[in-house]
C-alpha cells in the first residue's frame, strides 16, 4: 500500500513543506491460493496459463505456460492500476528451444524482456509509473523445432503499491446518549464514504 507523508520544516523566517509518498509491505503473487483469484488475471492466446504444484520457485504453487505447439502463443495478463512510481519484480523459469521460442514480459503492450533455453529460476524487475497498467506474461513458439521442457514459469511477484482507499476518524472520544460529537476525520481514494 501507498502511505503519504507530509513533511513540514521550520526554522525561524524559512519554511518548507514537502509531500511524498512511499510503499509500506510487499505486493506478492505467489499463487498460493493455488488458482488466479487473489488478483483479477486474464488470460490470452491459445490456451491459459495454469497454476502447477510442482516446481515452484517459492512456497507449492506456480503459474506455468499453457500448452502449445509451433507458432502459438499462452499469455497471463494483469491489469493493475499503480499509485505512485514504483516497479515490479519477479521470477521466471524457462525450457524451450535456445532463440526461438521465447518467454516474454510486456508492460502496456511494450516489450520488456525476452527468454529463452535453458534459464533457471532467477529476478527481474522493471521501473512502472503511476497509472493503470497491463502486465502480460507471454511464451510463444516459432514455426518449427522443440527444446527442453517448451514451457515457461513466474512465482514471486512482487507489484507496485496500488491506490487503496484509506481513512481515519480521529481521536477517540466519548460523549452522552443524544449529544453529537463533530469528528475530525480524513479519508482518501473514495467514490462515497458514510461515518457511522
């Protein structure tokens, strides 16, 4: 989640005020619900990604490629909506044919990574800015020829801090049966809010 601070310094005449706003916690996929529900991911191509309990980077579960042959594409597709300039990271794993059929990584339809052989589990992150964003995990196959396992895998995803709805009623107070208390409360990234 995003939390911004505000920063307010004074010394004598001079002021200075500065707002900035960082993430507190990890954002993890690691499919450990053991489908694709704790998050809303879509899929694309010829056939879906699955959730495998075997081989995962990290805990029991992982998301493998879907099953295809030459000249066909499985994609997992995530939109998310980013509040401030972050990045993303995860894992992948890939077995397939050395320069031809490739495991790749798109932001908003942008390549930005690209795999393939033999590649054991390891990191990769990218910068993202604030905004609404789509990731899309792709392995695709050229006309011809297979090699090693003609799959990829992504665990461990760590995302951006995301815009969430926050809000704070203020101190605690007491008051008597019929009386009203006006609260000093805050609240941030809401459509309607009601305090009760």
């Amino acid at each position: 989640q995003a939390i911004v601070f505000n920063f307010d310094v004074a010394a004598g005449a001079y002021q200075a005020a500065k707002e900035f706003s960082t993430k507190i916690g990890i954002i993890l996929e690691g499919f450990e619900t053991g489908d694709f529900t704790a998050f809303d991911w879509t899929s694309g191509g010829v056939t879906p990604w699955v959730i495998t309990n075997t081989g995962a980077f990290e805990g029991t579960y992982t998301a493998k490629s879907g099953s295809i042959t030459n000249n066909q594409t499985t994609q997992l597709i995530l939109q998310y909506e980013v509040s401030v300039n972050d990045s993303i990271s995860f894992y992948r794993k890939v077995s397939s044919e050395s320069g031809y059929d490739f495991m790749r990584f798109y932001i908003d339809n942008v390549k930005v990574g690209e795999w393939a052989g033999e590649i054991a589990w390891s990191k990769v992150g990218y910068a993202v800015t604030a905004g609404t964003h789509t990731f899309k995990w792709e392995f695709m196959k050229d006309v011809s020829v297979a090699g090693g396992s003609d799959c990829a895998w992504v665990d461990f995803i760590t995302l951006p801090a995301t815009i969430t709805t926050n809000g704070w009623a203020g101190n605690n107070a007491e008051i008597c049966e019929g009386n009203t208390f006006q609260i000093n409360a805050t609240a941030a990234n809401y459509t309607s809010l009601s305090w009760t």
